[in-house]
C-alpha cells in the first residue's frame, strides 16, 4: 500500500475484506484497516468522530438514563458509540476484534468509564 489515503475508503475496506476471506481469516482484515489508518495509508469508513446519529437519536427521543445499568458496545472500532453510553450513565464494556482499534480508543479516551477489550464476536471468551 503506498503512503497515500486511498480516494474510496469503502472500497478499501471491502477489498481488504475480500482478501481476508479468500485466505480464510474472516476478521482480520479489520486490525489491518485501523493500522493502515493509524499510518495516514488508509480511513476508517464507519469513524465519523462522533457517536452513531441513529444511536443518538434513539437515546435522546427515548430519554434513557442509564442509571449505572450495564450496555455492551459490540464492534466498538473508534469508542465513540461507548463513550456517549458512558456519558449517559450505562456501565458501558466495549468490545473489537481489532487490538489495534481498541488501543486507539483507550488512548483516545483516556480517562475511565469504558471497559474496553479485544474480542470476537464470531468466538466470544467466557
């Protein structure tokens, strides 16, 4: 991959996908495109720098207060969707398959109130 940011970030992802499955390694691919992003070579399609809107829109239409309830964030990728469920009161635990996405989050998110960790959905750990 050369030095430069890809023009479709979509079409980057999906050929990363492609080439994950055609080697057997279903999530791989995911590590892949938060390292290249982390080196200026690649953007992640799904990282708006905020959290999703339809989650937002939910939270604020359904008035929810999480109370200190447990929320798990599935496919946590940059945090921004378990950051905003923390701010809202959940014990939130967000979870990647992709170590290099979660480290991102955790330096990005420095301070306490995401329990974020590296797993796979498709291989959950007890």
């Amino acid at each position: 991959m050369s030095g430069a940011t890809p023009e479709d970030p979509d079409e980057f992802a999906r050929r990363l996908a492609r080439e994950g499955n055609s080697t057997g390694s279903a999530t791989a691919w995911f590590d892949q495109l938060y390292a290249a992003s982390q080196q200026g070579q690649a953007v992640v399609p799904w990282d708006r720098g905020h959290p999703h809107p339809l989650l937002v829109e939910w939270a604020e239409r359904a008035a929810v207060s999480g109370a200190r309830r447990p929320a798990l964030v599935v496919g946590a990728g940059p945090g921004h969707d378990a950051e905003y469920l923390s701010g809202l009161g959940y014990r939130t635990t967000a979870f990647d398959v992709s170590p290099t996405a979660v480290a991102a989050a955790r330096a990005r998110f420095p301070v306490p109130g995401v329990d974020y960790a590296v797993a796979d959905l498709l291989a959950l750990p007890a």
